[in-house]
C-alpha cells in the first residue's frame, strides 16, 4: 500500500479517535504536523478556527468574533513564532468575520471567495448594528460597519503553496450561504468546511439554498477527506459531510410531501429519521419555515426577502 493511503488511513483514525482536549471549547488540537484545530466556545458564540503553517507564516481559517480572534492570536503565538499573514473568511456571518478588522491591524491579510464581500453589501451594516447592540466585544471596536475581505477571488481554486505544503481555498456552489468556501489539503487529506458542514445542530438556514446545498456536499465529498474540520461542533470524518447532507435532505423532502397534502408551516410537525439526530435542533420550526418558502415561491431562500432570526 502507498504512503499516502496510510497517511489518510492514520489521519481518518486520528479524527474519528480525536484527543480527550478536542471536545473543550478552546481546546486546541494537532491533526496533522503544522495544521490545527481550535474548538470555538459556544456559549460566546465563537465558531472553530483551523491554524495551517506554512515555511514563513501560519494561514487561519475564519476571523471570529473580536473577542475570538483574540484568544485564536494568542493561540497562535504559542503554536508558533511565524507571523499570521492570512485569514480565510469561509462565509459572510458574524461570528465568522467580525474579528476582520482585528487580523489586519495585526498585519493579516483576510481572504475570501467574492461571495463573501457580495452577501456583506447585501446585509451589511444593518446586522452589524443590530449585533454590536447586543455584544460588546463587537461594539468595544467602534466600527459601524464590518470590514470587507481586503483580497476575494473569483476563480476556484485559489491556491496558496511552497515547499511545506499546499492548500486550496474553494467555492463549491452556493449552500449554507452565496458565498461559502472550503478550505482543503491535498496531501493531507483535510478539509475545512466553515457552516456548510456542521457537526450537531448549528445550522442556520435563512442565507441558504436548501436544495442545492447537499449538491455541494457532494462535490466536498468526492475530495475523499480523511478529516473534517467543521465550522461549529467537533472535528471528525467524512461522516460529517454526509450526515450533514442526509439530514438537509431528509428535511427537504419531509416539508415538499407535507406542502403538496396542503399542510402549512405553523401546524407542522415532522420527525426526521433517527440517523438525523445529530442535526436536529430542539425545536424544527425554523428551519422547516425557511424550507417551506423556498418550496413553495420556488426561490432559494436566501433570495427571498428575510430578517435574521
């Protein structure tokens, strides 16, 4: 058997087995030489990060929340003496872009798929207001607006490389949001999929395309990654892309079927198949809401007009 097959097989057993840390918010996690994972405290709302070194710098996927990226700078100051000189915005949401500002007053350059700046100016800066009236650490920065990735691209993949390593920045179609973008290591097997794959039940769906969005999973699946580093929940396998996939479309097809017997959202009720458990928040209405419209005005949802709840 070649190298590379048991470098994967080692790494799938890394993720599936994990460390006795990686479940702790701000547990901070090797899954490879020069590649880790940060677990985000939930409580605060902080999404996971991935810290990726390379020969002269360290590349960090996902800005946070202010006060998130603080705590990933001083985790990467103990990993490594290397300055950060890139931040990966994965998608436009708060709590994955509004430590922007923070990173390049630091000296980073943030970067993202175009989508992320174009979903910005379509919400922005009501939801930054709306958000600095409720967290400090956003308010503390004195901004009125979030600051736009300083570097987008438009043809995928954008890729970053040198003698360490090689890592692919993608845009796979439009999922949990116009603009999401996944981060992947060739040789090592390992991806990082922001909120397009979560691993429990942190999906939010009103920028999403329901329908298309397990189309994209797909396309992240063929990669064949040993390791997936999701953008909440703990990192693991493939199974998370997968899992995640099956419950949108189990959802989907739950709510098309109770919309073509006439039934509306606020009367209905579904349970999903056990194996989407993982997924499944505490209460479904939400989602089966957002799912409803885009069935029903045969739109994707993120089109239709919408307030974030």
């Amino acid at each position: 058997m070649t190298n590379s097959y048991w470098m994967a097989a080692m790494l799938l057993l890394l993720a599936s087995a994990g460390s006795a840390a990686d479940g702790l918010p701000d547990a901070v996690s090797e899954v490879a030489p020069g590649v880790w994972f940060r677990l985000g405290e939930a409580s605060l709302g902080y999404c996971n990060n991935t810290i990726i070194e390379m020969k002269d710098y360290l590349i960090v996927v996902d800005a946070n929340y202010p006060g998130g990226a603080r705590e990933v700078m001083a985790a990467a100051r103990k990993l490594s003496a290397k300055p950060v000189k890139y931040v990966f915005d994965t998608h436009h949401h708060r709590d994955h872009t509004y430590g922007n500002s923070l990173w390049t007053a630091a000296g980073a350059a943030t970067l993202a798929y175009r989508g992320v700046t174009e979903e910005m100016n379509r919400y922005e800066p009501t939801r930054w207001r709306e958000t600095a009236a409720l967290r400090a650490d956003v308010r503390e920065l004195g901004l009125s607006d979030v600051q736009r990735p300083r570097q987008t691209f438009d043809k995928s993949p954008y890729i970053l490389e040198d003698e360490t390593r090689e890592v692919r920045f993608s845009f796979l179609g439009w999922a949990h949001t116009r603009g999401d973008g996944f981060v992947w290591l060739p040789k090592e097997r390992i991806l990082c999929t922001g909120d397009a794959a979560v691993n429990g039940p942190h999906n939010k769906l009103w920028d999403a395309y329901v329908a298309n969005w397990p189309k994209v999973l797909r396309k992240a699946l063929e990669l064949h990654p040993a390791v997936v580093l999701p953008g909440h929940g703990p990192r693991g396998g493939p199974e998370i892309l997968s899992g995640q996939q099956r419950f949108l479309l189990d959802l989907y097809s739950a709510v098309k079927r109770a919309a073509a017997r006439g039934e509306k959202p606020g009367a209905l009720r579904l349970t999903l198949p056990d194996a989407d458990r993982n997924w499944v928040p505490q209460s479904l209405d939400q989602d089966i809401e957002i799912t409803y419209r885009e069935i029903t005005v045969r739109q994707p949802a993120g089109a239709l007009p919408h307030q974030w709840k």
